[in-house]
C-alpha cells in the first residue's frame, strides 16, 4: 500500500500507534533497553541464555529483540558462536552525542592545558542521576592513571569529580542515594548520611569538593563544579593522582587552579557569577545562585 500524501506532495508521517498498541511498543522498547543493560566494560560478550537470565525475559523473547538490534547494527554476534555484543552503531550514535554537548566540545582545550600544566590525569564528568559519568580524561604521563574511566558511571558520593555535581542536586537525589546504601571502597570512604552532607556542604561553601582516598587506596582527587548560562552545575572538572604526588598540603593549591581553570570554562559556557574565592574562605555566591541553590536542597526541581 502506497503512503498517505500531504498536500504539500511528501509522505505523511507515520502515526504513533494508540491505546493497546502504543503500550506495547513502549514494553517492547523497555525490554530492548534491558537488553542492552545487560553488557558491560567487564562481560562484554554474552551468551542468549545469560541476557535472557539478566534481562528477566524468555529465551525466545531475547532472542526475537536481540535480532531486532542486529539487524540496527546495535548488536552484534560473533560468527557462528552463541555470543553477543554491542554494535558499532552505538558508538555512532554515542560520539553523535558527544559532539552535540557544549561542555565536552569547549572542555577539550581546557583538559589538555590542565593535565600539561598539572602532570596529572584530568577528567571531565556529568551526573547520570545516581553517580558520574566521565566523559572525557586526559591521562597523567607519569604513571598510576586514574581507575575512573571514559563512559563508565562511578560513585558520586566518594569521587571528588562526583561531590562536586552531588552537592548542587536536589535532595530528593541525595536522599535516594543514602537510601540505597553508601558503599565503603576504602576505610576513608564516608558511609554515614550525615558526614556525606556536611561534605557536601562544605563543596557549596568551598566551590570544589576533595577525595582523600576514598574511592580508592593511595589516590587522592580535586575537582571543581562547571556552570552553564543558566548557573546550573552541568559538569565537573578534575585532577587525580597518587597521594605521594598530590599531598594534603598541595590540596589548595590545586584547588585554586582547578576552580580557576572550571570558572574560565563554565565563562564559555556562558555564566556570568562572580568569580570563585580562594580555597578556605566563604564562598558567597551570586543571590540567584544562592536562591538556586536553597530550592534545590529543599527538593524542588
């Protein structure tokens, strides 16, 4: 059957199917998004059993959605093998996105010089509801690179380039994390709600938040909050090394830099607040950022 025209003379858009119909596309968009949750940095390959075992859904239900994403070029399958892994397209798609974010296409000149006038890995990174995500890392060519890495979510509440985004959310975000359990990585990590807080305030007043071997044993972080146009925290921006390299004494100082270089950036992406106070002294932000800042901790949106 020929398409619709419009009278214009181009094909009339498909129309989204209603009711019942709608709904089951919906569930069988959501179990494709399962499907592909099922993959990881650590099982990259897995069996047709084992993603209908952790997608929660019948073998030949996996099967049907798995050829589906084949045939996108979202999956792949090796050979004749019973083992599956994501496509390329997703890495298409996943540079598409990449390329389309403001703060990743302007932080890359502000990495580089960073890392180069640092010695250490910089990363850049956004939050993803429940932890952070790096987005971008420049590695430190001395050695012990950083264990976040590029595309993975790592916890927000024991990363410095996770405290810096955690301490502008709403409560209700910082609530449902400290429900679901605060994970010791290390015997410095803070597990306790209300230390986790004070933390956090102290990032608010401060203007950059510090991980002193809390995520992992021997590494210690700097990082500094990154503003759009709007004085929203969109990003994060820091240095990670070795605790022999980066000592308690040099914090500051990093500190400083960190929130100077994260200011010059947030500045391209078009936030006009006053610029940041030195480390260890009140951070007294702009009235609007203020009024931002007290909404969002009483919950609203």
């Amino acid at each position: 059957m020929k398409p619709s025209r419009a009278p214009n003379g181009h094909s009339r858009a498909k129309r989204l199917p209603k009711g019942e119909g709608r709904a089951d596309a919906l569930k069988s968009l959501r179990k494709a998004i399962r499907v592909l949750e099922c993959f990881s940095l650590q099982e990259p390959r897995l069996s047709l059993s084992e993603i209908a075992r952790r997608a929660k859904l019948p073998l030949s239900t996996a099967h049907r959605i798995l050829a589906t994403l084949r045939e996108a070029g979202v999956v792949e399958q090796e050979g004749e093998r019973d083992l599956y892994r994501l496509g390329l397209k997703l890495l298409e798609l996943g540079s598409m996105v990449l390329a389309n974010m403001e703060v990743h296409r302007e932080a890359l000149p502000f990495i580089e010089g960073l890392a180069r006038e640092s010695g250490e890995t910089v990363h850049l990174g956004v939050f993803d509801g429940f932890g952070v995500v790096s987005i971008e890392k420049m590695d430190s060519p001395h050695g012990l690179a950083s264990q976040i890495t590029v595309g993975r979510s790592a916890p927000a509440y024991c990363t410095a380039v996770g405290k810096a985004l955690l301490a502008f959310q709403p409560e209700a975000v910082l609530e449902h994390i400290c429900r679901q359990g605060l994970t010791g990585y290390t015997r410095r990590t803070l597990t306790d709600p209300p230390r986790l807080r004070k933390e956090l305030e102290k990032v608010r007043t401060g203007g950059y938040a510090v991980d002193d071997e809390e995520h992992h044993s021997g590494v210690r972080c700097v990082a500094a909050p990154i503003r759009n146009h709007s004085g929203n925290v969109v990003a994060s921006l820091s240095i990670s090394g070795p605790a022999v390299r980066i000592s308690k004494e040099a914090i500051p100082s990093l500190a400083q830099r960190v929130r100077e270089v994260a200011g010059k950036l947030s500045a391209r992406l078009g936030y006009k607040g006053e610029p940041a106070a030195p480390p260890g002294k009140s951070h007294q932000a702009p009235a609007t950022t203020r009024r931002a800042v007290r909404l969002r901790t009483s919950g609203a949106s």
